[in-house]
C-alpha cells in the first residue's frame, strides 16, 4: 500500500478501518542469503538498501526485542553532518544527503525538520576551533555559519548572554542540521525492507554465531538455526557481546546515554542548540516537548536506565544557559546503551572471520548516521569492499593508530579519550 493524500481520504471517508499492517511478521526460514542481527535504524536501513540497490532480496533481519526497541526508539533526534576530519566528514555529508531524500526514497513521513542546529561556544580557543572545524565542513561542500555574540542574539533571543562565568561569544551554525522523527525512521525503513521482500523477525534473539573452517556459516536463535552466506551485526551497544559469541574482541565499551522531555509547551525553540562548556543540548519536538539530554553516564553499564547525579549535571547546565527552562516541568528520563568507540567514531567493516561484517561504535551520534550507515554497510555486504564514503571507518584504525578523534571518544579511562 503506497501511502498518499487519497489514501488518507479513501479510508478516512471508511473509518480509517482498511489500512494495513506497514510489514509482515515473518517466520524465521532456514537459510538466507545475509542475515543482519538487530533490528534498530542501522540494521533495517542496511537490509532495505541491500535489496533496494544491490538486488539481495533472501536477506534476514533478526531482532531480539520489537522494531524500534532500542536506541533508535530512544535518542533525541538530531541530524547533522558538522564533522571536521576525513573520514568522519565524507561518511556524515553523505548521510545527511539521504535524509534529504529519505521521505520520498521511503513513501514515509519521518517528519525530518532541517531547523538549523546552532553550536555555541564560549571562548577565544572555542572560537578558534568551531572556525576550523566550519572550514572544514564548508570544504567538504556542506553548510557551515560561524556566527558572533550578535548572530547568536538573534536567533535565539532567549539564551542567558548576561552570565559571565561562560559568556556566549558565537556559535557555529548549520542550517540544514535539524531533527527527525526516530520511530518513524525505524518504521520506514522496516516497511521499505519488507516491501522489497526482507523478512524482520521480531522476538528472535541471536545467541551464536556458527563457524566452520575459519567462516561464518549462519547463526544460533531463540528460534533456531539459521544459515547465512553473509552474517552483519548491527547491535549498537550489545556489539562486544554479541561479537564476542564468534570469539571476538572489539574495542567497544558499552555506557548509558540519557535523555529527559517536558510537558509540551508552546513553539518556544526552533533551532536544534548546543551549549560549548557544558554538556548539555536541546531541541523542542512536534508535540512540544523540550527534547535534551548531556554526558554519559561515565561508566560502563548494560542499564538502559538512568541515574539522579547525571539529571542533575544535565539540568544544572541547561539552566545555567536558558533559565527560562527552569519553569518547565520535566515529564520522563530514560537511557540508551551506547556502543562507544575509543576515538568517537563508527566502525563500518569486514570482521577477521570470513563473513561476518560489523557495524559498530556509534557512539552517541548514530541516529544520524542511519540513512549513510545502511547504504554503506548493504555496499560492503554486497561487494566485499567499503563504500568510498566509509572507506576510512575501519577496524584496524586502532591497530595502526590512524585514529578518528574527531568529537569526544569514551573508554574505561574516560579522561585518557
Ligand atoms: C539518549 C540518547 C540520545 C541520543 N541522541 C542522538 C542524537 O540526537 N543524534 C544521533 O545521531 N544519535 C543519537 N543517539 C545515538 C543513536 O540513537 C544510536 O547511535 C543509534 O540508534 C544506534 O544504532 P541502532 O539504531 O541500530 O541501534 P538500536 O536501535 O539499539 O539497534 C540495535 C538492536 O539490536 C538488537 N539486539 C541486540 N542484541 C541482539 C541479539 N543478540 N540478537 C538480536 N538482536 C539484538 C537490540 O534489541 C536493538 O534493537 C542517542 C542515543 C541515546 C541513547
């Protein structure tokens, strides 16, 4: 069913009771072509480009829980390609591209709202480095403004600009950054993929991986055996364990992320913000909740929950820079598992064991990443080789050094990243 005006009327004018379900429950078949393990935006995304352009329609999605269960249910929703080193630079302007497609590519409104994202700093040295970094986004052909104290003003006429221990001394501003509506994203990728004949299937979780002479041969479920020619893990902070069932060590460490949402309120901030000294950042959704969240929670943890002592740092700098938030009453908190890499970025790449492909180290920016990362890891899983946007996200960058510090990275020694 495509979805369109005339859709929406036809079965408005029927009591909107002929709609269909947006994908099949599949049952799990004994074999597949590739079989992708986890069903968050970066594992459907793969499986709906891996059919769409690549022509593998046997292709599996196996998730443990239900679409959209995991963190790309739980993130706050930004979207931006404000990179500063190759590798990281290429990989997100290409990415933001396909969001910039994305409604029309999926025949689904994932509400993507390019509001501008606006991050201040606070500092001469800030400045300095929200320069370059602009520089460098420019170069790779994307939007960057650096804006001055007055520039911020007004655009965001509300931010406290009198404080004096952090004044706002400008901002880097990229017009096309925004949000999107993540379970839409997670929903629009599933129905595309399944359009295209994928099978997602739900409550299935993956609890072996079977290796024969030195190859991936397919994997062991809560639902059985399934062969695979190809197996790719997408499992965002179970990536170290999941990889581990096929004797695996990554660099992974898993840490909770949190977020908190008001009551809906008025209109009241248009731009995604970002404040440079503390670690805290907010936008307001379509319903009119004040979307924000900050830091880790500094240590690793399997707890997709929060705690108080990171609501109150998250608070505490949000007020410092908007008080007027203070007002507001805070409705829910909640946690996502990070998978975090030592240096702040992904991992798109063939694992040392024929057949299996990993897809890993999102860190906190991996919503984003979701269009950009489905269509490179589908190219890899297809081809066998990177995608000339991903070409730098490998593996053994933490072998040979060529590391990709490009925001902060977290380890078990956060202040050593
Ligand atoms: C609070 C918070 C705020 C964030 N804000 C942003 C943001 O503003 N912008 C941004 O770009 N990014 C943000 N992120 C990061 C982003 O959400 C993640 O990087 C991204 O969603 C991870 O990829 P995913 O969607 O595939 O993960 P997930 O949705 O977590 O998908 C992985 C799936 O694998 C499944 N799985 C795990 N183990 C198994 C198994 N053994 N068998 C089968 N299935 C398994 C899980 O159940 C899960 O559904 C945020 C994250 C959090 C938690």
């Amino acid at each position: 069913m495509r979805y369109n005006a005339f859709q929406i009327l036809r079965h408005g004018l029927a009591g909107n009771r002929g709609w269909r379900p947006a994908w099949r429950k599949a049952e799990p078949q004994a074999a597949y072509d590739a079989v992708i393990v986890g069903g968050g935006g970066h594992g459907l995304s793969t499986a709906y480009y891996l059919a769409k352009r690549h022509g593998v329609r046997r292709v599996a999605v196996l998730e443990k829980g239900w679409i959209g269960s995991g963190n790309i249910g739980r993130n706050t929703t930004i979207v931006r390609a404000n990179y500063g080193l190759p590798g990281n630079s290429e990989f997100y302007s290409h990415s933001l591209k396909l969001w910039e497609g994305l409604e029309q590519e999926l025949n689904y409104n994932v509400m993507h709202s390019q509001r501008g994202l606006i991050n201040l700093f606070h500092s001469d040295g800030q400045r300095d480095a929200y320069a370059r970094r602009g520089n460098a986004i420019r170069n790779q052909g994307d939007d960057a403004i650096l804006l001055d104290t007055d520039g911020v003003r007004k655009i965001l006429p509300w931010l406290d600009f009198e404080q004096t221990r952090f004044p706002i001394y400008g901002g880097l501003y990229q017009p096309r950054g925004g949000t999107a509506r993540h379970d839409a994203v997670a929903w629009g990728y599933a129905r595309g993929a399944d359009r295209l004949g994928v099978d997602l299937i739900e409550n299935c979780e993956v609890t072996g991986i079977a290796v024969e002479a030195g190859r991936v041969t397919g994997v062991e479920t809560t639902r059985g055996a399934i062969r695979a020619g190809k197996v790719g893990l997408a499992v965002a902070g179970r990536s170290s364990q999941v990889a581990a069932l096929a004797g695996l060590k990554l660099p992974i460490e898993s840490h909770v992320l949190q977020a908190f949402v008001t009551e809906g309120l008025k209109p009241v901030i248009d731009h995604v913000v970002t404040y440079g000294m503390g670690h805290f950042y907010i936008s307001q959704s379509d319903k009119g909740g004040l979307v924000f969240g900050g830091d880790l929670d500094f240590y690793p943890s399997y707890a997709a929950r929060g705690n108080l002592p990171m609501a109150e740092h998250v608070l505490e700098a949000g007020v410092t820079l908007m008080p007027m938030i203070g007002k507001a009453r805070m409705l829910r908190s909640w946690g996502g598992i990070m998978d975090m890499s030592p240096d702040g970025s992904p991992v798109i790449d063939r694992a040392p064991l024929e057949g299996l492909y990993l897809n890993t180290g999102w860190c906190y920016g991996g919503f984003k990443a979701v269009p950009g990362s489905g269509d490179c890891f589908a190219h890899l899983l297809a081809t066998d080789a990177p995608h000339p946007a991903a070409a730098r996200l490998r593996l053994d960058r933490f072998d040979t050094g060529h590391g990709l510090m490009d925001e902060e990275g977290t380890g078990a020694q956060h202040n050593l990243h």
